[in-house]
C-alpha cells in the first residue's frame, strides 16, 4: 500500500517542508532581502516564490528533491524514499516497490519484493501467448477453446475460436502481430486477434491430431514440428501444397523458435541437439549448433543466444538451463544455472528478453526463477516462490504464466513484475 507523503501535505504537519521557509532559513528582514537560490537549490515542484521584488527564498541544497535518495533529519526528514518528489515506502509501495519506479504490476508490494497476482480463472488450460494487448489460450474444456483476455486487473475473457480446436498439446499456440495459431483437429488453424466469428481458418490441413509439440510464427509464416515427423514451415495465408520441410523425421523434434533470420528447434533423442535452419528452407539440411545428452525440449532466443532446458533424468549430469551462441557452441554449451540434485528439481519452461531469462521448475513447490542474460552469478532471482505452471509470456514489463491447480484440471493466469 502507498504510504507515500506529498510535500504540500508535509507542510501542514512539519512546517515547511516544501514551501516556506524553515526557523533555518528565515529571512532577514534588513534593507537587502534577497537570498540566491541558484539552480541546484530548487525544488522541482516549486521553482521560486514570488513574494516581492527582492524576496526570493534561499531553499539550501541539504533541501533539493533528489529522486531514489533516503532522507533523513532535518524539518523535512522522510523516512522512506523520495520517488518524483513524494515520499514512499520502498517495502509496500507497490508503484515504487524496492526502487523507485518498480511498478509491481497489478500485485502488492510486500518488504519491497512485488507479489504475483492471478489476471482471470481458467477452466482446463493449457498453452498461454501474449501479443499486446491481450493475452491468449487454449481450454481443453468443451471440447476445446481458444481464449482472449484483455491484460489487466478485472478483464474477462471470451472465447475467439470454438471450433476446430484440440487443446491437448502444450506448447501448440502461438501469435504474430495480428493473428493467433495453434495445432487443431483439422491442423494448423489460425484466428485474428480481433475475432473469426468463432470459426478458424485452416492453413496447415492434415496435420495429424496430437502430434505438435510447439509452434512458432513471425509475420510471414507459421513453423511447428511432429514428433517423430519432422520441422515444417508454412505461410500464414496458408499452404497451397505440404508445408515446407526444414528437418527430416525422428529423433522427434520439440521446442521450437525464431528470430529475423533462422528457425531453431531442440531435437530430443538418444543423442538431443539444437539445430537451426534459415527462413524459407535449408534443403532439409539443418545446421547443428551443439549436441548435448540433456535437452528437453524448451528454448528461448536472446539476442546472439539461445537458452535451453536440460534435464539428467538418471542424475550426475546437468539439470537446469544451459546457453549456447545462435552461431554454434560445439558440443560444449555453457551452464547457464544448474539446480542441485538435493532440490529434485527441473526446469519445465523457460522465456527469455533482452535483459533476463525467466524459467520455472517441474514441482508443486517449485519457484520462477530468473537470472541476468549476462549470467546467473549467485543465486537466482524468485519471482513467483509456488509457481506450479508453464508456458511463460513476457511483456515489456511483467512475467505471465500458465499456474495449474494440482488437485484438479482448472487454473489461472497469473502475473508478476519483472526484476
């Protein structure tokens, strides 16, 4: 809760803290009364008083507004944090939670960590995406759904596709700019964001039922993969023919992303991988970037890197997230962050910006997690501690995800500021 003190009220209770002057800086009242405030002096709420000609107000540089810095003595002492010119409670100002600015969201603001907060209840859900200013998923309820929620506190969600739709397939969902895509029982079906009538358009037919695993698009053309069966590509208007092959059939393909330039994917199998083709096609040759015995299955790109889950099912080698160049690592990707073997845990999903890299665990009790794309020196930040999800979704300024309700199929969308 905002505990914040404007100067104006200030004043009413300590005298003048933002004003008039202080027993400190009163006025002579002698002949030349005019007391040089200069530049660094002035408050920015308050630039000059104009009282006579020659009655300028000396307001001290001790007094000046310096936005995130403690104050404390003084008549004007502020037990917290000045935030533009107000003085905030750092630890429950959900608008300046921790630091000045830090908006937590939505969520409340509790000593100083913002807290996750549910968006919308959600019946049987299953993959999530977020193309501003709404957020999208599939319900696995009445026989399957796509829904829209406008992002926000108090939104309700309607449906935009009940149709066509297999909500079975985690990971079948994607968006672009203007339309929503996702793996349907008739195949590859897609819906603007705007609306379709309740009814899709099919633009990847005979896809079979169940068979994708994830789903990427950009603004010309959709790619997902089947496991076993291969990476494919297609133009969002639709294939006239089969979708472009970018990758052979099995070990069966999974995670699957793209950037301006290439399509990447994880390859799951005796001898996993991650492996690159470039938009429009590599002759069903793919480039293989590193092959690592680990990999399951989900990825994220940020800016010359690709992030990737890892999982040691029979214990002593890597469980957690490793980072490997979009150019190639060899068969030695970095260790981005290990969980140790006593935490039983495992990553599940996994996003990532320009700044950090967000993934969260495979337990009921795990948290979400995130870390500097610079490394994850020390331990991890803990954004959500019982995040019991998937399928992250990143906006400029909050984390979102899928939270799954254990004791039955239902769930909600939840929400927390970034770090």
């Amino acid at each position: 809760m905002r505990v914040a003190r404007p100067c104006l009220l200030g004043a009413v209770l300590i005298g003048s803290a933002c004003g008039g002057p202080t027993a400190q800086q009163a006025v002579d009242a002698g002949a030349d009364t005019t007391v040089d405030a200069g530049t660094a002096d002035v408050l920015p709420e308050r630039t000059s008083i104009d009282a006579a000609a020659d009655t300028t107000v000396d307001v001290g540089a001790a007094d000046a507004v310096n936005d995130g810095t403690p104050i404390d003595g003084g008549d004007d002492a502020c037990s917290g944090m000045l935030c533009t010119g107000v003085c905030v409670d750092t630890q429950t100002d959900a608008t300046n939670c921790g630091r000045c600015g830090h908006d937590c969201c939505g969520g409340q603001c509790s000593a100083g960590v913002c807290q996750p907060v549910s968006l919308s209840g959600v019946v049987e859900p299953y993959s999530l995406a977020l193309q501003t200013p709404n957020l999208f998923w599939v319900s696995e309820a009445s026989g399957g759904q796509v829904f829209r929620l406008p992002i926000g506190i108090g939104q309700t969600s309607s449906p935009l596709a009940t149709t066509g739709v297999n909500a079975s397939v985690p990971g079948g969902l994607a968006v672009n700019a203007d339309s929503v895509f996702w793996l349907g029982s008739a195949g590859i079906s897609s819906c603007l964001q705007t609306g379709c009538g309740g009814s899709p358009t099919v633009i990847a037919p005979g896809v079979p039922t169940g068979s994708g695993v994830s789903i990427a698009a950009d603004a010309n053309n959709v790619y997902f993969v089947e496991s076993p069966g291969g990476v494919f590509q297609c133009p969002v208007t639709g294939c006239t023919g089969p979708p472009t092959s970018l990758a052979p059939g099995p070990p069966g393909p999974t995670g699957v992303a793209v950037d301006d330039a290439n399509v990447y994917w994880v390859v799951v199998g005796t001898s996993s991988a991650l492996e690159a083709c470039t938009i429009g096609g590599c002759s069903a040759s793919p480039v293989t970037l590193t092959t690592f015995p680990y990999l399951n299955g989900q990825i994220a790109l940020a800016g010359a890197s690709i992030f990737a889950s890892a999982f040691d099912f029979e214990g002593g080698g890597v469980t957690g997230v490793i980072e490997c160049a979009k150019t190639g690592c060899g068969n030695a990707p970095s260790v981005f962050y290990q969980y140790t073997s006593a935490s039983g845990d495992f990553p599940t999903d996994i996003a990532a910006d320009s700044t950090n890299v967000y993934w969260g665990g495979g337990n009921q009790t795990s948290p979400l997690l995130s870390c500097p794309v610079s490394g994850c020196v020390g331990a991890p930040t803990v954004l959500a501690p019982n995040w019991n999800g998937g399928s992250i979704a990143l906006d400029s300024s909050c984390v979102y995800w899928m939270a799954y309700d254990p004791n039955d199929d239902n769930g909600a969308v939840m929400r927390v500021a970034k770090p």
